[in-house]
C-alpha cells in the first residue's frame, strides 16, 4: 500500500501548520502590540515537532524559542534554526562550553552558576546574554523573589554576562482558584518595580505561559511564553464555563487496519484476557502501542474513530499493537484509516479526552508520541530542501 508518510508501518502523525499559525494569530491578537513571544518548543515541541514548528514560527517572527536542554537546542542550530533559543532549565557546569559554541541562552539560577558563566566568557572573550530566574512561588528552578535583589546586584557584576532577561514561572495559572497566581504576579511585579528603580531590570520580563496569556492579561509585560495553546490544546480543558477563544489543535494521530479476524461470542482479547468478546464480532488490529506514546491505560476503555465512528478498544495496548471491536462494520476492510487523536468526519477524540482517561494532562499524552512514529507536515508555510529532513518525514500531503 502506498503510505502517505514514506514510511512502511502505517502509523503515523500529522500536523497542521495552519491551525498553528492560526492559534499564534488568535494568541497574538490579545497582547500589546510592542509584546514579544517565545514560543517553547521543547520535548519536540510537545510532540508536534520542534524544527518545523520552529521554522514556520520563525517565519511569523517569533522573538525566543525555549528548550528544555542544550541537546535541543544543538539539533535545532544544526538544521539551521537562527533564533534566539532560551535554555529554560538549568545546565551543568560542563555544558557551559556548548551555550558559546551554538550561540544559545541561558536561564541562570544561582550565582554561583553566574559566576562559572562569567569566567568561561572572559576566558572566550565574550559577553553573552541570560535571562535571570526567580522563583515567586513555583518552588522549582530560580532563586527566592526575597533574594532576588542580590541575585540581580551580583549578575550585574558579571560583566561579561547580558541580563537580557527577567523570569519566572506561574505554579497553578491553570487551576480553579487565582489566588497563587495573583499572589506571583505581585511579588513579580514588586520585584520589577524595585529592579527599575536600582536600573537593573533587563529588556525582557516574562511570566505568562497559555493559561496566563489567556487569562491574567495584566500578566504579559513584554515577552509571554505559551506553548500548550499554540498547539491549539486549551490549559483549561477540565473547566467549563470560562469564555475562551477557539483554538485549533495542530495533531492527529492516525493508523490503519492491518488484520481483521471474525471472532465468535465468548474470546477472550489479548493480554490477560482482560476482554471477552459479548456476541460475535469482527475484532480488528491496529499497528501502535504504547511504544508509539498510545497509553496502556487506553485498555478497554479508549475508543477509536473508524468511518466517523466511536469504536472501543477491546483488550491491553499492547507495545505495538491494539485491537478494536469493528463488528459494527461487516464490510471492514483491511487498510482502512483509523483515527486516534482527532477528527474523522464529524466526530472527534480530543487529547483532552485520553488525558482523563489516562489520569493525566494533554501535555504528557503529546509528548509521550514516540519519534518512531513519522510526523507528516500539512499546509506547510514553504518547501523545504531535501537535506532539511529527518529521513522519515516527508513534506507535504494533499488532504
Ligand atoms: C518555563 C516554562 N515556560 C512556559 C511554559 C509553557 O507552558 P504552557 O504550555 O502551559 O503554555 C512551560 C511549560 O512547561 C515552562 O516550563
């Protein structure tokens, strides 16, 4: 059969890059003008993949890419991404090197870490920027907003080292009650107020992730870093009425049947024999498991788009394989499309919907897709020479 994806294994993932370039527009249009985003485009930009998604937001002049590693950043230069890419978690001492050979920035959370910076500068004879972390209530990486002061005095110091940046990161802007969020953006814009009167507060201040830039607008100040909502996923999926935009989400995860097999009343399916088939029935079988990121926790209670329909997955996901109850269809044929993730006609499986099935949030369902499942670009904003392609990916599909 011939497969959209270059690809054998008849899996596969495709991405839209109009609905991100529409959820960058829908996000762009409530901000300041003057407002610049970075747009994190770690853990393979959620999924979606980090090098296109950069390439078609650089292109619509997105001011940062955030990743989460140096290893990221290095496979994004390597393939050509110029934008200014900020380090969002914290390195080792032996990675400093690399953040001068790629050109990177680094999120810095320690003096001491500043300090390590500094000297590897001198001795480089160079003065980079970083951005300054601090931590107002998400107890996780930066120093304490009480400290943050000295820690500003002391970068300051560093001469060979740009504050080009101020941040820190919202703990629960996604959650039902504001009070945390309203209680870090007030010991954040403290800060500010007290940086600015000492002339130490560096161009960009940021704070804002998708439920903030949503949300909180007073939040934004110069640079907002959302990523779940560019990707077109709401962070306020388990909330109801909450007025919010329409976003679009950018992925669908799509498979094939390989194997149909009637089955009599009474069979038990797969591992365990966790399901015994209630009447006769056509049992068909699907090329992904939980190695391609499709959650075992999906057994016997996911479902499955097969002709605009919902169908329940019966039995374990198993690595590779699942199979589904297709005894709805007598006439199934082998080779026919299934979605996972999606739209079929006029029915959908959000990834909200297998995030609440699964115990967990949108964000892991995304980035747990595995790289062995080739990522197929739609709508992209211009073609790409040949070289600029991992080898199982291909560039454009005809919908
Ligand atoms: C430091 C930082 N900023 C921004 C974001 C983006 O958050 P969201 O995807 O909820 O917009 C993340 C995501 O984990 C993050 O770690």
């Amino acid at each position: 059969m011939d497969q959209p994806n270059g690809c054998y294994r008849p899996t596969w993932i495709e991405i839209d890059h109009d609905a991100i370039a529409q959820n960058y527009d829908l996000l762009r249009k409530r901000l300041h003008p003057k407002t610049k985003l970075l747009v994190p485009i770690k853990a393979n930009a959620y999924g979606h993949g980090a090098f296109e998604v950069a390439r078609a937001l650089e292109a619509k002049g997105v001011a940062f890419f955030g990743v989460s590693s140096i290893d990221e950043a290095v496979a994004l230069r390597q393939k050509g991404i110029r934008s200014p890419l900020l380090i969002l978690n914290a390195i080792l001492k032996e990675e400093i090197p690399a953040v001068f050979e790629h050109d990177l920035t680094q999120t810095v959370c320690s003096e001491e870490f500043a300090l390590r910076l500094n000297q590897e500068a001198i001795r480089r004879k160079k003065r980079i920027p970083v951005h300054l972390k601090i931590d107002t209530g998400m107890g996780r990486l930066g120093v304490w907003y009480e400290e943050a002061l000295a820690f500003a005095r002391f970068v300051r110091g560093c001469e060979h080292l740009f504050m080009e940046g101020l941040y820190t990161h919202l703990a629960d802007a996604d959650g039902s009650d504001p009070k945390a969020t309203r209680a870090q953006m007030r010991r954040f814009k403290e800060l500010i107020q007290v940086l600015r009167e000492e002339e130490l507060l560096p161009p960009f201040v940021h704070l804002a992730n998708s439920a903030a830039v949503l949300h909180f607008p007073e939040s934004h100040f110069n640079l907002v870093r959302p990523g779940l909502a560019i990707y077109g996923i709401h962070p306020f999926y388990e909330k109801r009425g909450r007025l919010t935009p329409t976003l679009k989400p950018a992925l669908t995860l799509k498979t094939r049947i390989v194997y149909l097999k009637g089955t009599p009343k009474g069979r038990k399916i797969g591992y365990g024999g966790t399901y015994t088939t209630k009447k006769e029935t056509v049992i068909a079988t699907l090329p992904i498991g939980y190695a391609d990121g499709y959650n075992r926790l999906l057994s016997n209670q996911g479902k499955v788009l097969l002709r605009g329909q919902r169908i329940p997955i019966t039995g374990r996901i198993c690595m590779d394989q699942c199979m589904v109850d297709g005894g709805a269809f007598p006439d199934l044929k082998i080779g026919e499309e299934v979605v996972l993730i999606g739209r079929q006609g006029s029915e959908e499986i959000k990834v909200e919907e297998i995030a609440t099935v699964c115990k967990t949030i949108p964000y892991e369902i995304l980035c747990g897709l595995s790289n062995r499942v080739p990522r197929i670009y739609l709508n992209s904003p211009d073609p790409l020479t040949p070289s600029a392609f991992p080898l199982n990916v291909v560039e454009k599909v005809d919908r």
